[in-house]
C-alpha cells in the first residue's frame, strides 16, 4: 500500500486510492471509490461508492462526498461543506435511481459550511464563499457568495480576486504570477504571462 490510513479508518475492498493520499481520523471510503493520487481526506470523511476523486484533492473534516459526484484535479473541500445527490429527498420514498451528478472542476475551491445542491457544475478555479449555497451552474474562476449563490467577482487560479467587473468585458494581471485574464461576454479566459 502506497498511501497512508489511519487505525481508525474504514477503506472498503474494491476501493482505489492512489500513491501520497492520506486517510485520517474516521475517514470511510466505499469500496465502489476511485481516488486519485496525493488526495488528502480529514477526520470524519465518507466517500461513496460511485464517487471519483482526482489528484491533489483536499476534502477537510466532516464531509460526506455522496454517491454521483465528481472531484476533477486539485478541488478544494472546506470543513463541514455539504454535497447532496438527491434533489427533492424523502425518508419515505426511495430515489436512489433518481441521483443527479454534480461536477467540480479542476481547482475549484469549496469554502467551508457551503452547500452544493445536486445537478450543478462548479467552473475551473471558481470560488464559493463560507456558507454559500449553490443551486445552479458556477462559471470558471467565478467568485460566488451567498444564500442562494450569487456572483460577485472572479478569482485567478492563484486565489485571488481579479479587478474586474462581474459583468462586461475587461482585461487584468495576477499580481502574483503575471498571468494576464480576459473577460468578454461573461466568459473569463486566462492568458500567457
């Protein structure tokens, strides 16, 4: 085994976990699970069984990544954020066969106490805020607060909000790598340094 778990956790035969990843505290991995490489899951994770995972994922303590969702490279899940996979859920009536897939793209960040309502995509690099909550689609590199989720600005890949306006066209540089972001008919596209 290439990856590290601790005493306490539970990883389900069949799952797939890749070299680097750690395991900790609690942590309860189905076995249906396909993780990538260096993906650190905190005390108190579950992972579904139809679940992907990949690389350089970091999910913090205390959340449930459920059946039907899908972590592209480098996602950020903040402490206690919440995935849900059902859209209208009754304890009475069984929808297992009526999940909705949820995606999050490559480096997206996911800041803590956020809800994420089933059926969505989160854009590359997007930003959701503490305690958001997302009900539709989230554009790439979106900066998105609130309850319901609204859009207040974009951020580079480096984390930090771009001066631009949310609407409109616009052109700036990261401070911090140099790289220059275009912003045209709502659609941000980064460009060379």
């Amino acid at each position: 085994m290439d990856y590290q778990v601790h005493a306490s956790a539970i990883v389900d035969e069949g799952a797939e976990i890749g070299a680097g990843s750690r395991v900790w505290h609690f942590v309860h991995v189905c076995g249906g699970a396909r993780i990538g490489k260096n993906v650190s899951m905190g005390q108190n994770v579950f992972i579904g069984n139809k679940v992907t995972i990949a690389d350089n994922c970091k999910i913090q303590n205390n959340v449930s990544v459920y059946d039907n969702v899908h972590l592209e490279e480098g996602v950020f899940c903040g402490p206690s954020m919440v995935f849900t996979n059902v859209y209208n859920p009754r304890s009475l009536i069984e929808r297992k066969d009526e999940y909705r897939d949820t995606l999050v793209k490559k480096g997206a960040t996911l800041g803590a106490n956020c809800t994420i309502v089933c059926g969505v995509t989160i854009g590359r690099f997007a930003f959701v805020g503490a305690g958001a909550v997302i009900n539709k689609d989230v554009p790439d590199y979106a900066l998105m607060v609130g309850v319901p989720g609204k859009q207040i600005g974009w951020m580079s890949e480096f984390g930090e909000q771009l001066d631009l306006p949310v609407t409109g066209d616009g052109e700036t540089r990261c401070q911090h790598t140099g790289a220059i972001y275009r912003l045209s008919n709502g659609i941000l596209e980064k460009g060379e340094a």
